[in-house]
C-alpha cells in the first residue's frame, strides 16, 4: 500500500504515509469508532486522472459521520482537491482511494468531540479479481438495522464482513453471501449484488444494505439501456433459480458468479445482462460512450 515514498493527506497536510502517526489511545482503534470510504480514480484517453463519482463518495463519507455522531468539519470540495494532489504526488496512473475519518484520544463511549480525516490512495487491482466467483451463503447474517446505522460506512461493522468472508475462503469458496436478519439475501462482504431473470435484473432494496454507489450506477445504466431493473427482497432459493448473477462495488466493480453453494448459473457470463453491465460499466468510468451494439432495447 505504501513505500517510503508515499504521500498522504492528513488534516490539511500532505505528509509521508511512513512519517504519519496517530494516538493509540483513541476511540477509533479500540471501539472501531471511525468511517471511510472506498473511492476510484481511473485514468481517462487524455492521459488525465478522474475520480469517478467524487462527490457522491465524498457525501456518503459526510453522510455516514453525521449517522454515528462523528464531527464532519471538511469542506468536501477541498477534499477531493487534496485527493487529486495525493493521487499526482503519488504518480498513480490507476488509484483505489481511502479517506479514513478517524476520532482523537478518548477512552470513554461518548460520541466524538472532534475528528481528524486522512487520504491515502494506492494502485489496486479489481479486489475479487476478474474470474467469475465461487460464492458461499454465509452463516453470518449482516448487522441488525435495529442494532447500528447500518447506512454508515463505519469501520466496526467490517468485523461482520471479515468473518464472513474469512468463513468462504476457509472453506475454499472465492467469497461470501450474507442475508439479513429476516433470511433474504443482502450482500457481500464489501459488494452489493444483482440477478439475472428472464431478461431483467433484481436487487435488494435499502433496509439492510449499504447502498452502493456502484449499485445506483448499475440502475443508471439499466435505464440508458433499456434493461428492467427492479429492486425487491428475495431468498437464496430464488437467487439459485437465477439466469446469472454478478456483484458490484467500487472495489470489486463489476464481477460475475460461477455458482453458488456449488451451484452453477443457468447462463453462461458472456451472454448475460451483467456482462453488458460490466463493459458499459467501464466505458462510464472511462467516460467513453456505450458501444451502441451493447444496448438491449
Ligand atoms: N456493501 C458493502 C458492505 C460494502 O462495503 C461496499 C463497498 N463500499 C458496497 C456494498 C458497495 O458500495 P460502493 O458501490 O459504494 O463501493
């Protein structure tokens, strides 16, 4: 992630990431009291960097903060103007980025007085690789909505998404499904989902999902691309039904299944909708226009 070399953004300065020190006597190590995002910024046909949806991400970090009383004393236009600069001192020509709002010494379980943001950014490969997934339907359920803001990309509740996905890759799965406290299906570790049937595509609805920027993408592009979309709860007896199914995230973007529990898709991957997805997917990012031979209707 880092070298001696590397530059991060640190409460208004740039500093070296090896330099860079924090208290360990704070709230945000020992209770995991602390939010982040996960960002990209790709590298477009001019040579130029783009953060893709840098302010969406931006008000989530805000968004998220404000859900667990977190102070958000930045001025996110600011911030993405430092996480350019820490992309360019970096010389990254691809960039995963991680703004990590953090919480100052405190012991007690008092919501935060005050708050302190770092940027890193580093080049990062498609995080669940580009090889269709063996997926498992973990025995860890996500987080009850009733017992955290399960809408805050709050560092704590990652401990939920390891060892659910620590469960998959025991087992020699490529990763985990997580349903939520009622049985129907929610997410990924870090990723949200959607299946193929008879020609649309489905996904849960909010209420016990993060809601993914790269899933509102998803929708986008289903409208410009005339494929039904429709969000709806649905149990993993209807997902194993499903034509084929993919998982979608900023790290992961966009990822195909190979089977689940063992089960394979009807569909091959390169004939289903998740496969148009994913390459308008990457034209969006890119900012390239759609191949018009990829539109459905
Ligand atoms: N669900 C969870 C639990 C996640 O950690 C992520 C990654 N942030 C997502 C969904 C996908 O969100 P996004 O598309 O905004 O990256």
């Amino acid at each position: 992630y880092y070298d001696g070399n590397t530059v991060l953004y640190l409460d208004g300065a740039f500093q070296k990431a090896s330099e860079a020190k924090i208290d360990l006597y704070g709230q945000s190590l020992h209770y995991g009291y602390a939010v982040f995002e996960g960002i990209r910024a790709y590298m477009l046909a001019d040579g130029s960097m783009k953060i893709f949806k840098a302010k969406e991400h931006f008000d989530r970090l805000k968004r998220s903060c404000e859900l667990v009383h977190i102070p958000y004393p930045f001025n996110n236009e600011e911030l993405i103007e430092a996480t350019y600069k820490v992309i360019e001192a970096n010389g990254l020509t691809g960039a995963y980025i991680r703004p990590l709002v953090f919480c100052p010494p405190d012991m007690s379980l008092k919501a935060a007085a005050s708050s302190s943001i770092m940027i890193c950014a580093w080049n990062w490969g498609a995080y669940l690789g580009d090889k269709l997934l063996r997926v498992m339907t973990s025995s860890y359920q996500r987080p009850n909505p009733e017992s955290f803001q399960i809408e805050s990309k709050s560092s704590g509740l990652y401990v939920n998404s390891i060892l659910a996905s620590q469960e998959a890759k025991g087992q020699g799965y490529d990763e985990a499904l997580l349903l939520d406290i009622n049985g129907f299906v929610a997410e990924g570790p870090g990723a949200n989902l959607f299946f193929e049937k008879k020609g649309g595509l489905y996904t849960p609805p909010r209420g016990h999902i993060l809601p993914g920027i790269t899933r509102a993408t998803v929708i986008e592009l289903c409208h410009e691309l005339g494929i039904p979309v429709v969000e709806k709860f649905f149990t993993v007896d209807e997902l194993k039904q499903a034509d084929a199914v993919f998982y979608c995230g900023t790290a992961a973007e966009i990822v195909g299944w190979e089977s689940l529990d063992g089960q394979p898709f009807g569909k091959s991957w390169t004939g289903s909708l998740g496969r148009i997805i994913q390459q308008a997917y990457k034209a969006k990012v890119l900012e390239q226009s759609i191949k018009p031979e990829s539109k459905v209707a």
